[in-house]
C-alpha cells in the first residue's frame, strides 16, 4: 500500500473512531461506544501495519481528551480499548497461547484497575455502590471477575471481526487501493 493511502485510510478512519466517541453523550453508550471506537482501528493494523495503528489510536486518544464529552468514555478509550486492538494484533505472534492470554488479562486487569483508580481518585467522578447492599471489597472483587468474563468474550468477537474483516473486505481494499 502506497504512502498516500495509508494516510488516507488512517485519517477515514480515525476520523469515524472520534465520530463513535462524541456520540458518548448518549449515557447507555458509555461502554459500547469507545469498544467499536477502538475496532474501527482494525483495519489499519491489517493495511497499514501496528505502527500506523498505534499513531491513529495516539490521535484519536487526543481528540477525544480534547473534545469528547463523557469522561468515563474517554477514560476507557485512552487506558484499553484504543489501543487494545493493535495490542491484540502484536500480542497474537506469539507462539505460545498461553502466554499471549496471561499477557492479554494483565494488561486488562491493570488498565481497569488503573482506570477505576483514575476516574475515582483523579477524575472525582462519583462512583455509587451502596445501591447494591455489599461490602466495598466484595463488590469490586465481583466486578472485576465479571469484566475478565467479558474481556474474554470481547477479546474473541474482536477476533471474529477481524476475521470477517479479512475475508470480506480486505481483497476489495487491496484491489481499491493498488490503483
């Protein structure tokens, strides 16, 4: 793929992934939206390559910092699912699985953990857990055993996009973009 539409597939799409994070103000969106924002990014990691891949995810990053409307969203985006997916991409060379997974839940259990911390004690947005009747401690232990759950199945619907992605549309980029 030529220089020029690197650069032109990295700034569509780019330009779609902050798209997807200024439609957070949406209040259910605050989670769905900056996961889609980061696959968006998918197909500069195939086309383009992880280095084009982490520049669009630095960009969009710092637009959304910038402009982007919901701070929880933007916290997300910025600590794991923008860079998630060019990570997943890098992540999966290596041969052994086992290692790839035990890297993949430490790099999501940090970038929760991190970002709970971030929203809490940085950010003061109001965390509300007294609506549940338990322990402090016990709930969070909970919540984060159920993100793990939810990262794994996240982790393999990304690989089926992906996938689709590339039996699907990545011919008809190739030939689009070899003339």
């Amino acid at each position: 793929m030529k220089q020029t539409s690197k650069v032109a597939l990295c700034g569509v799409l780019s330009a779609l992934s902050v798209m997807l994070m200024l439609l957070t103000v949406i209040p259910i969106a605050t989670y769905a939206l900056p996961a889609m924002a980061g696959a968006v990014l998918i197909p500069i990691v195939v086309e383009a390559g992880p280095r084009w891949g982490w520049m669009s995810y630095a960009a969009v990053a710092l637009l959304c910092l910038l402009i982007g409307p919901e701070p929880e969203a933007k916290v997300l985006f910025v600590t794991f699912f923008g860079y998630y997916p060019v990570l997943k991409a890098q992540l999966e060379r290596l041969h052994k699985r086992w290692v790839e997974w035990v890297i993949k839940l430490a790099v999501f259990n940090v970038a929760i953990v991190g970002s709970y911390l971030l929203m809490t004690f940085v950010l003061h947005l109001p965390m509300d857990f007294d609506l549940f009747g338990l322990d402090i401690r016990v709930f969070l232990l909970g919540m984060l055993i159920a993100g793990n759950v939810v990262f794994v199945i996240y982790d393999l619907a990304l690989t089926n996009v992906i996938t689709a992605y590339w039996v699907r549309l990545h011919p008809k980029l190739t030939r689009l973009f070899r003339h």
